[in-house]
C-alpha cells in the first residue's frame, strides 16, 4: 500500500492523548503550543499516522481531521450545533451529494460546513445571517476547510424573504423560526424538508402551533444525547459529565393544497 | 414554483399520522393496508405533500421518504443499525461524495443504505458478509432504494482478508471485531478511519485491547440516545418509552511506524 | 445465625428469574400462576431466602419484599409515580420517621405507600382525591402492605382547601397544581417543603409562575431515569428499552413575608 | 399557624438565588461569605422561610435544610454517593424506621447521613473504613446534622469480617466488594438486602461473578440520571451540562441452601 502523504495547504490534525489541534499546512510555518513547537515543514510529506516529537519532545499524531473533528474544532464566536445533532439534523434533513440546501442563521457555521461536506460538488448551500461579523467568522472557517465554493453566503435577515426557490432542505437556527415558516414554504420544495432547533420548550410549543398553521406534516421533535467513555479496557466507564442540554431538534414536512 | 410529483417507479412515503408505509411507485399496482386500497396510479403523478384517500376514507399524505424514513423501514432480518447510531457514524468515519469503505457484516443494509447514499455516484461501498440470505436481502433493500450501483457485496467471511486496499473507511459490525484488526490494518488508507459497534462492554474492554495491540490511535468510545416529543404544542411531553440501548460505538485512526 | 421465617399474615414475594409476585401468605390458601401452584401451607415458616418448587417443578425463591419490590408491584388502576421518581421525592421533601404529609390526589397509592413506610409510627400521611374508586384502591393496597394506620384518606377535592395544618411536606400529583398553591400555604409549615409532579412542559411553566406568585423559593426542576442492564457478567449490557418520560419533578420552599 | 423559629444550636439553611450554605447556628458567632457577613443573632429566632440581608445588603433566605441539601452539601474528602443514587440505594435496600444496616467504606459520610436519617431513633447503621482520617471527617459530618446516635464507626477492614450479625441490610462501596461476600453473608440476615456502587463495568462483572458464586438472587444492575431544568417558566430548559456518571448499582438478595 502506498502511504498518503500530508501535503502542503491540506488541513491536518495533530493528536496528543485526548487533546487535539486542527491546523492547515504551510510551507515556512509553525505550530506552537504550551506542548511544543513543530515545523510545518516537519510535517509536509509525513504518511498520515506518523508520529513526530514537538521541541519539547512531546509525540503528537499527524491525521487527516474527519468531519467530526472539523466540526467539535470548528472557531466560534456562538454556541454552535453540536455535532450529535448535526448527525440527525443531516438524515432527517436527507442531505445528499447534490442538494440544495437553506440555512438561517449562520452562526459560525459548524453546520454550514456539514452541509457544504454532505452536499458534495454538485450541491449547495445557501446561508443566511443578518450579522456581518459572523458571516466573516463562518466564511473563514469554510475556507479553512476548502468547502468555500459550495456556500453563499447571503447577508440578510430572512423576515424579508429567501431569494431562492425550489430547495430540498431548510433549516432555521432562530429564536422564533415560526415567524418566518411563509417564506419557508416559498423557498422550499414541496419534496423538502424542514428542520429547525430550539433551546427552550416554550420555542418548541411556538413552532409545533406555526407548523400547523402553515400546513406542515409529519412533525417530529426529539432531543440527542452523546455519552463518552474512557478508552481504558480493563477499568470501562462513561465520563464524569456529559452534555445535558443543547437544544430540541423539530422535523417537518410540507403539505400540498390541491 | 412548479410542483414537484411522484413519478412512475420512483420511492415514495404515505404518511397517516405517526405510521409511515414506504412503496416502490409501479403503475397497475395497488398498495393495500388495514387502513385502506391505494391505486398506485392515482398517486403516480400526484405532487409530493399532496393527500390522497384509501377506499376507506382514510387520507394518506405522499411524501419523498428521507434517507431517515428509509433507515427505519429498512426490511430487516437481524437487528438493524439503528439511525440514531448512524449519524455519529458517518461523522466520525467522514464519510463523503467520492468515498470508498468497507463493511462488514453487511445485515439487513440499513448502514449500507447510508453508507451508499452518503458516497455519491462516485464513491464506492464493499459490504461483506458470510450469510448469502443476509446479502440477498441487503441487496434487495439497496436496489429498492435504487442506490445498487454503489455496492459490491462480497460473500465472504473476513477472518480471509479483504479484497480492497487504500480503504478511507472500514466499519464493522461482528461479534468479535479484534480479530480482524490485522485484515483491517492491510485494507483501510493510513489516513482511514475505523470503526465498530458492539453491544456489550466486555466486547468494548476486548476491541480496546485490540486496537492498542493493532497500533491504533485517537479512540473513543460513546453511546447515543434519542428521545421522541409527542408533538402536541399545549401538552408537550417525551414520549412514555425510549431505546436505551443499541450498541457502544468504538471509533479510531491507524498509527504508522516509520 | 437464626434463620428468618416467613410467617402466617406477612407479606412475602415470589422469585422466578425476572418475574417477581408479592402476596399476602395465609394458612389454607394457594399462589397460583401459569408457572405452577404453590400452597401457602408450603410457604409459612419456611426460612426467607430459600426455594419452593411449584407443582410444575417451577423453583421459586421466597423473600421478604423490598419497598421498591412493593412500589413496583402497587395493584394499579392509574399511572403511578414511578420509584425511579419516589426516592428523589422522599430526599427533596426531607421525608424522615415523623413527618406529618399531605399528598393530592392519591392516586393507586404508590407514593402514598412510600410515605408511610418513611414516616414510621410516629409520622402520618394525610392523603386526599376526590374519587371515592381510587380511594378505596390505594386503601386497599396499603391495608395489603400492612401501612393503613399510618394514613388517613380524605375523599375531598382540594379545591376545597386541606384540613390540617403545620404540616413538614405536600405533595400534588394533580393537573393544575398552581389553582391549590394558596391553600397549600395555609397548611404547610413555613419550615415544609413542597414537591409536584407533572407530564407535560406546559404545566411546569404553569406551576412555575404560581410558585413565584404565591411566595416560594429554592425553587427546582428534574428528571429521572435509571437504566437496567442485563446482568450476565460476561456479556454486560443495558437492557434495549427503558421508560423515556414519567415526568417532571418540581420543588419548592415558602417564603415568609414578616 | 404558629411559625415555627430557627433555634440555637438548630442546623440551617442560607440560600442565595441557586446558591445555598449550611450552617449550625450559634449565638455569638457569625457567618461570612464574599456575598457579606450574617450574624446567627440575628438569624436564631427568625422564622423560616424569611430574608435576612447581609451587611454588603444581600438578601438570604433562612431555611431549614432537607436530607437533600445536607446531602449534596456534604463536606468531603473523597467522592460521594450522590443524592440521586441514594434515593434508588434506600428503596432497594429497603430502609425504614428501626433498620439495622451495615455500610463500608464510610467514605465522607454521605450515604451514612441517609441511612441514620431514615432508621429513625430505633435503628442503627454501623459503617466501617479502614482509614481514620474518612472516618473522623465522617463523625463530623454526622455530628454536624445531629445524627451521630445512631452511628457506630468501625475503624476496620471488612476482609476481617464484620462483629454484627442478622442485619437488615449491607451496602458496599469498596473496590472489589467480590472479596466480602463471604462475610455480608456471615452478618446478613437471610431477609436482608444487599447493593453495592461500583465506577467501572469490569467491576460489575466481577461482582455479578461473585454474588452468583456466593449463592445471591434476585441481581440487578441499574444506572440512575438526574436532569436539572432552568426554572424560567417563559425559557424553560435542561441545563447544559449534566452528570454523565458516578457508579453502577447493583442489588441482590441471599439464598438459603437449606
């Protein structure tokens, strides 16, 4: 088998124990932390996998970051949409190589990039925000990780509308996303699918009643959760603490008036 | 906007409440419950989210199933990957338009539906399986989905290697995953990701044990739950009854020794 | 050590693998299930612990029952608090041999069981409902644990206020338990503690802004959930369902205006 | 309603929007915080449940503290057993006024606070650890909550066997509770009950190992969960982070060979 190599300008993580650092690659650079530095010029043209010693002679793990990793690692200036919810949010919403996709807000786009990776070439996505500096945020981090050309980004507050029509998945990461379901209904196919995520109950019941009014079927709502263990085999436990709490996942579907 | 509508021999979902029926569309045909007679052409041509009634009255709503419908009608023989499970899996082995992986044991295809649907028409899916009435459903339940060309399954039990080599992923779902972490090491990409799912924590203590002995790296273990709302805006409520178990996940990236 | 015997008029339960019954042992009287049938002439003196074969060859172990076997086992004709909730409810409403409670509505009896069996000799439990039917049930099935001298059962709607006063804690497992708030404060003792529980998220809202309006404090919100695993000890394992919701804790302290 | 006073030498409560302290009042001493200085004049005789302010004008409310606040606000030196886990231990041993039960380790006392708490003046609870210093601390925290009567410390390692025999119920929170088993049945009565708390899976199995081989029925494993709410009743919503996990617990009963 012929190793892969990591090459200049690709996007590397470097693992020591349980913490990790997600880097891209250049030529004359470095990477410095509390652990040591490493040259990047170390670690151009490694086999992913291999092993190399910062200054301080501490090993870390040169790796090609999965998309979990991009996205627990993902700059924010927000809370973001964890990972055990975008898993879901991606079946449900039926991301595929190909679709195209809304989102509303943008935040700092840790699901912008989900959906930019799951849409493939031929997808893509619009996002929609009506806060400049988080665009800029959410537009550096999908540079970062190269799926800039599958994102436009739309600097807009959606209370005015979506400019696109015919779309295969909405989903709103707003305080009151009930308000904006007319235009939701404009924009997305009568194939699609819709999705939002709400911290409080209060939210969840607002939505629950604009969905019936805006003639949605085949409604779910359902919380996520991820429980860690430690990786020790012959003493196996979960964790101490685990996330409680990140938001209430609602699913829908549109309804047709003949 | 120009309505979408459900065309001859396309998949399609009638929805009545929480029940869900997924049917291949095929003109002359019926589809035929306790609930109701359906003309498969009267629905054929009809647009997506429209209602149509039973013989009984009953009102079914057509929809495009999700790739999440499908995981949960999957027709199954053996306990299925549940779709809960599925999307943490496809984050952590980042899967992608393009990719190629292994499995193994195929089952009743419910992870291989994913896996397919998730590769894109470029990627690529190995499924293998010693039981050839497994393979024969799986394999039905792919070329329901129309999702056939993606797959090769291979009738084979793995404990003789894998044919594939330069793998970006390798998920196994067997009782006894650290015996074939040597297989495994040959066939998957050093910059791969592997992973496994077990319903017992001795299982976890054993493939822990394997992988550290197999030069693996970045492991993690977690379980995944989710718990289901009854969607009633003023009475919102969990569900009585939740899953509360499946399996404990077991991710990790190959070490290489330089 | 002397061996416990189990005596003619005690309470005793029966242990089949998973399967547990609990009965009431009187001389010339028979246990009879679609396991076999035990007489209870069989059963009396006969040591705890030990093992009584049904007529068909069934081996039953014979023990005293736990509180939680009985909680569990409560004859019912309506949802019961559940023990996973119980045992929270007794620590946060400071339970101990003594305390004088009131609960509303009572229900099949369970928590009333509970709060007699934690109040000893000393302590009473004031329960009220205003259906005569459920009433004489939850009579029925503390007379059967041997508790109804610790209880007094109010056939009255609490709508109507309580009779008693000065009382260590209240409990309402009712529909709307922010309309009896103002009585509560009459009858609880400003050193009481006030407990709830409640299905819905809606109604905790509810409850919630009664308590502010009526003068509580050290205000609190939870869920519990226990999980069981199979206890094999080489394939460990949770078992594959567990109760999702039962509902919603809520608890609270008075306020005193001097 | 005469109100009833805090008291001289009585334990109290100050609490503080979600933060509460446990004091022992007496008079001529005071109670200071970064939150301000309380003197116990001032605060002995005042009625439960009122606001006292402190000299920076922080106003605190003066309760009388349930097992539940002494529980989580135990002083300690090693890990406790948790208050949700101690609620399903007093179930499933079945404590009640007049229990004799047997605990080891003492740990910092707080399941030893339970267990004296609900055997009332006529039970007993004698707690054995091997270390001085956990048992001094233990003597504190139970002498602080006006419990130490009903205490007797055994500074002894239990794989000597216990002095105490026809006991109601034994809990173990030792590492390897296997290696005992032999002496619980030596001082467990043939009704009794018996639970343990073990961190690890592997400990688990060992356990269920053991109690098979040392002639228990009636095993159970269980993990408990406690979700806490943001009281808010217009934004009601889990926190964010929960406890992921303490312990399993597991809960057997003895066989009589006879």
């Amino acid at each position: 088998m012929v190793l892969k190599r990591a090459k200049d300008t690709e996007l590397a993580m470097l693992g020591l124990g349980r913490k990790n650092f997600i880097i891209r690659l250049k030529a004359g650079t470095k990477f410095q932390t509390h652990l040591g530095i490493l040259l990047h010029d170390d670690l151009i043209n490694q086999p992913w996998g291999s092993q190399v010693a910062s200054h301080l002679g501490k090993i870390f793990t040169l790796m090609q970051p999965t998309l979990h990793d991009i996205l627990l690692h993902t700059p924010r200036e927000s809370q973001i949409i964890f990972p055990k919810d975008i898993g879901t949010i991606l079946l449900r919403l039926s991301i595929k190589p190909g679709s195209q996709v809304i989102e509303a807000g943008t935040g700092s786009g840790a699901l912008t990039t989900a959906l930019a990776w799951s849409v493939g070439e031929n997808g893509h996505v619009y996002s929609y925000d009506k806060r400049a500096d988080m665009q800029a945020l959410a537009s550096n981090n999908l540079t970062r990780v190269g799926l800039e050309n599958r994102i436009s980004f739309r600097l807009q507050d959606i209370s005015l509308g979506m400019e696109e029509i015919d779309i295969d998945a909405i989903f709103l990461d707003l305080a009151s996303p009930e308000r904006y379901l007319p235009h939701v209904r404009k924009s997305l196919s009568n194939a699609g699918t819709f999705g939002s995520i709400l911290p409080t109950t209060n939210q969840v019941s607002s939505l629950l009643r604009g969905l019936e009014a805006n003639g949605f079927t085949n409604i779910d709502v359902c919380e996520t959760f991820i429980r860690y263990y430690k990786v020790i085999p012959d003493r196996l436990r979960p964790v101490d603490r685990m996330v409680g709490h990140t938001g209430y996942l609602v699913f829908a579907r549109p309804l047709i008036d003949d």
